[in-house]
C-alpha cells in the first residue's frame, strides 16, 4: 500500500471513531434527559393522591413541650450542694413581671401567673410574632 492509501484508511478508521463517539454521547445525553424528564414528572401536580389533605390536620397531634419560666439564675456548685429544705434561691425575674411562655425551648409568649381550681395556670398576656422569634434566634 502506498502512503496515500495509508492516509486514507486512517482517516476513515480516524473519522468512524469520530462518528461512533459522537451517537455515543448523543444517545447518553438523550438517555439522561429522558431519565430526568421521568425524575421530575413523579413531582407533578397530576401524581398527588385526591385523598391527600393539602392542610396541616396531620401534624396537629404531633405533642411538643410547653414550659412557664418563672427566672432564671447563675449559682456556684458549691452554694448548690449546700441547699437544704426551706432554701430560697434568687431569680432573675421580677415580681410581678410576665412569665415566659417556651414551646420546646423556644420563646412564644408572655403571660401573668393565675390560680384555677387550687391549680397554677398562665394567663397570655403577649403573643411573641414570628418575626420576633425569628430575631430572636439570630441573637
């Protein structure tokens, strides 16, 4: 064979490689498409249940920790384990000032301390907004 056929045959083998590649990405590209295409239809409004509630009745047995803090303080190990029967500890709060009102640990309300049936009770008096609380987290 000469040089020019060489050349020839090589660009040919060269070329279909080419080719063969190139049908070779094109059909994995049309292979992830269509396989993304099916990912995210699976989200579509059309595949939602008709028995499915679009409200929050499911969550609103779902049982969280609601706590009245009365104040809070700062006290030495050593003052701790002398605390016997009949011991007054300080708090921070006030009295007379609100009680906070914490639903799992988290800020909601204010409210005054009342008595119902020899039992103690809160009284709202101050609802915390969503936005105070969410201030109130970046802190």
């Amino acid at each position: 064979m000469s040089d020019t056929q060489d050349d020839q045959i090589l660009d040919d083998d060269w070329g279909a490689a080419i080719a063969e590649q190139a049908a070779a990405e094109a059909a994995a590209l049309q292979k992830q498409q269509t396989a993304s295409a099916a990912v995210f239809q699976d989200f579509g409004t059309k595949n939602v249940r008709p028995d499915t509630p679009n409200d929050i009745d499911f969550i609103l047995d779902i049982p969280v920790q609601l706590t009245v803090e009365l104040g809070r303080t700062k006290i030495a190990i050593k003052n701790l384990l002398q605390l016997a029967q009949g011991s007054v500890v300080e708090l921070d709060g006030l009295a007379g000032e609100p009680m906070d009102v914490l639903v799992n640990g988290c800020l909601i309300a204010q409210g005054e301390v009342v008595v119902v049936n020899d039992k103690f009770g809160i009284r709202l008096t101050d609802i915390i907004t969503p936005s105070e609380r969410i201030r109130k987290l970046n802190k």
